[in-house]
C-alpha cells in the first residue's frame, strides 16, 4: 500500500523507491513536479484495469442478457438491465475476485426490481401477454444453452419474483445454491424450498422431449400451409383436442383478446380468418422460437408476426403468436426482406 506523510506543505506519496510530489498551494511552494514514470506507471495500471474489466463483462455478457431475459421475458429491457449492470460494474472500486458471481448477482437484483413494475404492466395489457420471441439465442453467435420455451416462461409467470429467480439461477444456470443464496441475500435452506416450489409449478410445462428439426420443420410448414387453406381435416389432424391459441397484439394490431381453447374453436377461428383474409398470408421462414418449433410469417394487411408450436405426442397442444410490433423490433428488416425475396 502506498504511504503518505505531510511535511512542509507537502503530500509525498512513495511507491517502493519511486517517488511523486506535488505542491498544496502555501506562500513560497511555486513548483509541482510529478514524477513521469509514477505517472505513467499508474495510467497503466488504470488502464490495464479498465480493459481487464471491459474483458471480463464481454466474457459474461451473452449469459447475462440470456438470464435477465429469462427474468423479465422482454429482450429491451434485458438489454436495458444488462446496459446498468455494466454501468455498475464499470464504477465498482476495487478488485473483483469472482466476476461471474458478482455479475450475475447486480443483473438478478436488478431484474426483481424491474419486475415490481413489469407485473404491474401486465395488470393492464390488452389480450393475452407473450414474452417478446427469442428466434435462435439473445446473440447471433450464442447457442441456447436452456431449455425454456414459451409455455414454460408463461409458467414462471406464476411465480413469485423470488421463486423465478432461485429456479433459474439453481435449475437452469447451474448455481450451486450457496451461490443463490447469496446473489438473492437468502439462506440457503430458504432458497433451496423456493427452488423446490418453483420447480412443482413449472413441472407439467417443461418439455418432455425435444423434436429432431427436420420434423419440427415439416409440422410447422404442415400447419402454415393448412391454416392458411383453412383446411379442417388437416388442421384436426394436426391438433390436439384440447388446443390452446394465444395471441399477443397488445392492443396495438387486431388479435384475439381472449385465449382460443379446444379442437372446435380453433378449427371455426382458422376457418373463418381464411374466409375473411383477401390476400393470404406469406411464409418467410422456419425458425425456432425459444426452444419450439414455428415461423416468422407476413399476414394478409403485410404485418410481420411470429407462431411458435409447442408439440406433444405429435400433435400441436399450444399455438403462441406475437403480432405486437414492440415484440418485433429485434427481427431483422434485413432478413425479412431477404426472406420475401427468395
């Protein structure tokens, strides 16, 4: 540590046998001399330190954005989360020993703050709420390392705050839970039954196992194609008898106000959208959206959405389409207009 004396108006601060002084201003000091490799020698330091840290919260990042969404289910304000955190980090003094655990802790805290009003936003949104469609990871050169889908963030939906948090952290990011413990400033035996609970509720949701892409892909064409046809006897081949349709337009673009359930309804509603639609709608391309098979597709009036399939002992049991255009923003114009092009 650097020692510091005050002498004749003077603040000396020796490092081993290097030396810098500066003057305090009294009657008579005229001169202030720094020492330049002193100088030079700490801006390196700082330096070095300032890119260490930027190093070590790009390591770390993609699992950050990841987990925050996983949070919140709303990919602006993970990356809204994540931009604080790093503001946070950028100005923590000091050494950081384990950055992983010290990031993952400011970005879980941060998202149980952010979900005090996110919940409160949901109190009043128009027609069913779906998390914003992840298509492939939150970065394009990550893979998913989870496997939530939508139906199981909408089950975490019924957690508690805390609950998501220790399930999460524990169950899906792989903490040990003296880690959760701490990152959610509870004992572990609190956690550990938080964790408990949480994964009793979300149980039924969690896939039961995952499709080999070439038949995900070919159910989701199979599906486009007759729901675009309005083709019954396909559709109810496809579907299972007590299929659930949820749409999020958020109030801003025409979509079901209410969730559509059972084989019936769904055929008249698939039906009836063909009868109504002058222009069919187009399909641009095949993806995965948060762990389900589906596509990005452009309806009859030309509006971009998403439907992801959740697929069940080979029939479609759940339907999920995003409509809402804040819900779209990420999706590439670019590869939109590439998709509609070929």
């Amino acid at each position: 540590m650097p020692r510091k004396f005050l002498a004749s108006g003077r603040i000396h601060v020796t490092f081993g046998h290097a030396a810098s002084s500066y003057t305090r201003g009294h009657t008579g000091d005229t001169e202030t001399s720094v020492s330049a490799d002193v100088s030079g020698g700490a801006s390196d330091q700082r330096r070095g330190r300032s890119d260490q840290r930027t190093a070590d919260f790009q390591a770390e990042r993609s699992r950050l954005l990841r987990l925050a969404y996983r949070m919140l289910g709303s990919l602006s304000d993970a990356e809204d989360v994540v931009q604080d955190a790093w503001l946070r980090w950028e100005r923590t003094a000091g050494e950081i020993e384990f950055p992983t655990t010290y990031l993952t802790r400011i970005v879980t805290r941060l998202c149980l703050d952010e979900q005090k009003s996110a919940r409160a936003q949901r109190e009043i949104y128009v027609g069913p709420w779906l998390p914003d469609p992840l298509i492939g990871s939150v970065e394009p050169d990550e893979m998913i390392a989870d496997d939530i889908t939508v139906t199981l963030m909408l089950a975490m939906e019924r957690l508690s705050p805390l609950e998501r948090a220790a399930f999460l952290l524990h169950d899906v990011f792989d903490m040990a839970l003296p880690q959760v413990a701490v990152t959610l400033g509870r004992e572990p035996a609190a956690v550990r039954q938080l964790a408990s609970r949480a994964r009793k509720h979300v149980q039924a949701a969690r896939p039961r196992f995952a499709l080999e892409p070439a038949e995900a892909d070919r159910i989701a064409r199979a599906f486009f194609t007759a729901a675009r046809d309005g083709d019954t006897a396909q559709l109810a081949e496809l579907l299972a008898q007590d299929v659930e349709i949820h749409a999020d337009g958020g109030g801003k673009v025409l979509a079901l106000r209410n969730v559509v359930r059972g084989l019936e309804r769904a055929l008249r509603l698939f039906v009836g959208s063909h009868r109504k639609n002058l222009r069919a709608p187009t399909l641009l391309r095949t993806v995965k959206i948060d762990g389900l098979p589906g596509y990005i597709s452009v309806d009859g009036d030309g509006l971009l959405q998403t439907t992801a399939l959740d697929i069940r002992d080979g029939r479609i049991a759940a339907i999920y389409i995003v409509k809402n255009p804040d819900k779209l923003a990420h999706l590439s114009s670019a590869m939109v207009a590439d998709d509609a092009e070929n």
